[in-house]
C-alpha cells in the first residue's frame, strides 16, 4: 500500500500549509491503523520543537558568553 507515503507527506506538508479536510480525514483514518506513520507524525513533532529549543539556546549563547 502506497499510503503511508501519502500521510507522511501529508504530515510534513501540515508544518509549512494548511491541510484540506479530505487530507485530514485521510490522516485521521490512516493513524490508528498504522504506528509506523504514527511514530512519524511523533518525530516531526519533536524535530519541531527541538528547532525551536535549538534557536533559542543558540541566541541565548550569542548574548550571554563571547564564544560564537
Ligand atoms: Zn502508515
């Protein structure tokens, strides 16, 4: 089944645009059934946040010491 392809671009694409309501109940319907996907949609999340954390730190470190 070629679908998991489909939800996690699709779950990728939800970060940069809005996801039509066919896309999410396509999202909907698949993720129960598949931990594979599930796991990624986890993943981006974290990838996500981590990003967040990661630039916060860094400009923290640009004010706060001189190293870089
Ligand atoms: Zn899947």
């Amino acid at each position: 089944m070629g679908k998991c392809k489909n939800i996690t671009r699709l779950l990728s694409d939800a970060l940069d645009r809005s996801l039509t309501s066919g896309e999410w109940l396509a999202i909907r319907l698949h993720l129960p059934t598949c931990s594979g996907c599930r796991n990624y949609r986890k993943q981006i999340r974290l990838l996500r946040a981590a990003a967040h954390t990661v630039s916060g730190i860094e400009s923290a470190d640009a004010a706060g010491n001189g190293e870089r």
